[in-house]
C-alpha cells in the first residue's frame, strides 16, 4: 500500500465547548487528519460520529477513545488502499478488506475481531443515518446474549474468511480471584478470601505504594480511575475508629481538575459513577490504610500535590499508567512466587493462564456480593453500576456492606487467624496460608 502524505489520526485533550450561552471545558476525543510534511492535525467533521454515538449515550471518554482507535485505523487502511476515496465512497467490500487485512496481517483473536465488526459496523449505520454514503451498505441481523438474555443487532454483512478457530483462542479474562479448580467448592469465598490476602500481602512486598489502593478495589469494587481521583480527606472512617477499624465510606467524586491539571489527556483517570461506597470490613483494610498514611505519604513529604491519597515517585498524583504498569509489576511478582513455591504450580498455571488486569478487584468484589446472597441489582448498586437513588444515605450502604461482611464470615476469627502476622511480610509470603491453595 502507498504510503500517502495525510493520514486519520486519534487526538484527546481538553477542549471548550458552548452549551446555553456559555462555555465549559470538558475532555474529548476527535479523529483527524494529520498533515505528515507540515506535521499539523486538522479537526474532521466526522468527529460527531464519537460525540453522537458515545459522549451523549455514557458520558465516558473511554467508549470514545475505544471507537475512535478501531475506526482510525480502518480509514487509514482504505486510504492507502484507494488512490481517491471520501468517506461517502466507503462500501462493505472496503470493511470486509480490512479486518481480512486484521486475520492475516496483524494476526487479530476472534474477540478482537469481534469488537472491530461492531464499531465499524455502527460507524456504517451513522454514515448512513445521517445521508453520507452514496450506497447503502448491506446489514444483517446477528444474534447474542446479554447477561443471559438473547439480543439482536445489525451488523454489516462480514464475509471475509477468519482465520481457523484453534488459532484464535486466547487468553479468557478473569473476573474472579478463585483459581479454577476451587471454583465449585462450597467453600470458595473463603478460598477466595485467601487468595485475596495473600495477593495483598505479596503487594505489601513488591508494590507498597499501591498495596492500599489494590485493597480498596478488591473490597470496594472500585474502578482503577476511582481510586486515583481519592484524595486525602476522600475517607471517611466510622464509629470513631482512626483507621477504619469499625468500617470506612470512600467520597468517591471526579477531581481530576484539582489532582490531574497538568495531563493534556485525563481519559484513564475518569470517574464513572461519583457515589459514596463503603468497604468491605476486613481488617487488612484498616492496617494497609494504616501503613499507608504512616509510612507511604510520610516518605513523600516534598509532594507537589499535598491532598493526592496516591502518588508516583515525583510527587505527582499517580496516573493510571504509572499505576497500570506498578500493578502489572506486582502481578508477575506474584505469579513467581507461586511458580518458585512447593505444591502452587497449579495456581501458577491457572493465574498466569488467564488475563488479569486491573478489574479483578471489582469482579472479585463482585462475586463476593453474589456469594452473599445479593441479587444482580443490588451488587449492581453496591458496585456503582446503577443509580444509588435506592440508597440515599451512607447507612444504606454501610448496612449492606456489614450484611455482606458477616454473610462471608469475614468478621470470624478462625478465618483470617494470619492477620497478627501481616506486619511481617515475609519473603515466602505463600508460607502464612499453609498451602491453602494447593491442590
């Protein structure tokens, strides 16, 4: 393909918007052209596409980046594919091409692919809409299920070849912290405790500066945004206990303007849902929020961001990358330290076989307030997913939080008689689980 002088390019930043007569500032995403020589990005008017599809439907500036990263590539693709094409010009042949191009060239998995057909295919259906494309593209109707109810969309008519299925699994992510041979065991949410501990207690050791903020996703299900925009007063500790002792409620609010000023792009750093959510009561929460207060912010006493909960070695707040890149770090500390442990092979197959991000916290989170006994809506509330217009205040939520704590019999001794030893993080740190994990 012929390398041409402009291309579609991907571009976040802050810009003005007017709204009833006034001006505000917001984050966004537009698609434009670059000129490569002057090296100038021109604004492109299909840039509403992502403002009508995504900003006005979820407000996140993720779902737009998202699209405009898959659609951004295929334009470019058709440019350097035709010698003079607009966008009006564009036909299924042109996205049939292209994700062809994704099986055999990039060597794209069957969820990528997946995911590309229904950007694409929705950036059709807009062009369509809105009376730009001189041919009317062929749609059919595709089925699939959403939390266990079979939906239908349209999508373009795809027939480009995929590659063999076998050559397209990969890797499933994981949306709980139970490796998969105590996945059916009735006794699994305190396996499940223990997994979370241990992967908590190994953070104490290879990540410090997140340890807390990895604790509150796992037993607060929060988003890795949420944690970031914490700042110092963002926690509230309950019935006069200094360090949460009896139960902590997390303000969780967007201050990206107060924490994130500097960042041209705050995109990774959104707060979703703003709610007050209360943590599960368990007592690693209070001595990690403990050690965080005492030794974490002590040590950054020259912080450029005096309020900032979580900061990076600068002083500065800490941004979802520094803070994706610390906990995939502690991540494969964990897996080799399972690998180099007698009888936790099997764990270390079953994790380092499955893709685990961020967002285990929140899944683990999330099955602990199934394995309660919470319905799908309530854990949806409790998760942030829903309006907490049904829980107005915090008892609302501190009651539900205590309701699923002693529903897991978090608050009986005998199941975590290993927090005295927690000061004492041990270079074996699998040793304080007497090998509850093997198999």
């Amino acid at each position: 393909m012929k390398e041409r002088r402009y291309k579609f390019v991907v571009s976040t930043g802050r810009y003005f918007l007017k709204q009833v007569g006034s001006y505000f500032e917001t984050d966004r995403v537009i698609i434009g052209v670059k000129d490569i020589e002057g090296n100038i990005i021109y604004p492109h008017p299909i840039s509403s596409f992502l403002y009508t599809q995504y900003h006005r439907k979820s407000g996140s500036i993720n779902t737009e980046l998202t699209a405009a990263k898959t659609i951004v590539p295929f334009l470019n693709y058709v440019l350097n594919m035709e010698e003079s094409i607009g966008i009006a010009h564009l036909k299924t042949y042109h996205a049939n091409e292209y994700l062809e191009y994704c099986v055999k060239e990039k060597g794209n998995k069957q969820n990528t692919l997946n995911m590309k057909e229904n950007y694409i295919s929705t950036f059709y259906r807009y062009l369509l809409k809105q009376d730009i494309l001189k041919e009317k593209p062929l749609f059919v109707l595709s089925k699939y299920y959403y939390k266990n109810e079979e939906k239908t969309s349209s999508k373009l008519d795809f027939t480009y070849k995929k590659t063999d299925e076998t050559l397209l699994r990969e890797k499933v992510k994981r949306k709980d912290f139970v490796p998969q041979q105590h996945q059916n065991n009735e006794d699994r949410k305190i396996i499940r405790l223990n997994y979370i501990r241990e992967f908590l207690l190994v953070a104490l050791e290879a990540a410090p500066d997140i340890a807390f903020a990895v604790a509150l996703q796992f037993y607060g299900g929060l988003r890795a945004g949420e944690v970031l925009n914490l700042d110092q007063n963002s926690i509230i500790t309950l019935e006069g206990s200094k360090y949460g002792e009896s139960g902590m409620v997390l303000l969780i609010r967007d201050r990206q303007n107060e924490l994130f000023p500097h960042k041209k792009s705050r995109a990774e750093e959104q707060v979703k849902r703003p709610r007050d959510q209360s943590v599960l009561l368990d007592p690693i929460v209070s001595l990690f929020y403990e050690r965080h207060i005492n030794k974490i912010l002590r040590s950054k006493k020259d912080s450029n961001n005096k309020t900032a909960l979580f900061s990076n070695a600068k002083g500065e707040p800490l941004s979802y990358t520094v803070y994706y890149k610390k906990f995939k770090e502690l991540k494969n500390f964990y897996f080799g330290k399972l690998f180099a442990t007698k009888g936790r092979f099997q764990d270390y197959q079953d994790f380092s076989g499955t893709r685990i991000s961020t967002h285990i916290g929140r899944g683990a989170f999330t099955n602990m307030c199934l394995d309660a006994g919470f319905t799908a809506r309530q854990t949806a509330i409790l998760r942030g997913d829903m309006s907490v217009l049904s829980m107005e205040s915090y008892k609302d939520q501190i009651s539900a939080s205590y309701n699923i704590t002693r529903a897991l019999g978090m608050l009986e001794p005998q199941n975590f008689k290993f927090v005295s030893d927690l000061n004492i993080p041990s270079s074996s740190v699998s040793s304080n689980f007497d090998n509850k994990g093997e198999s």
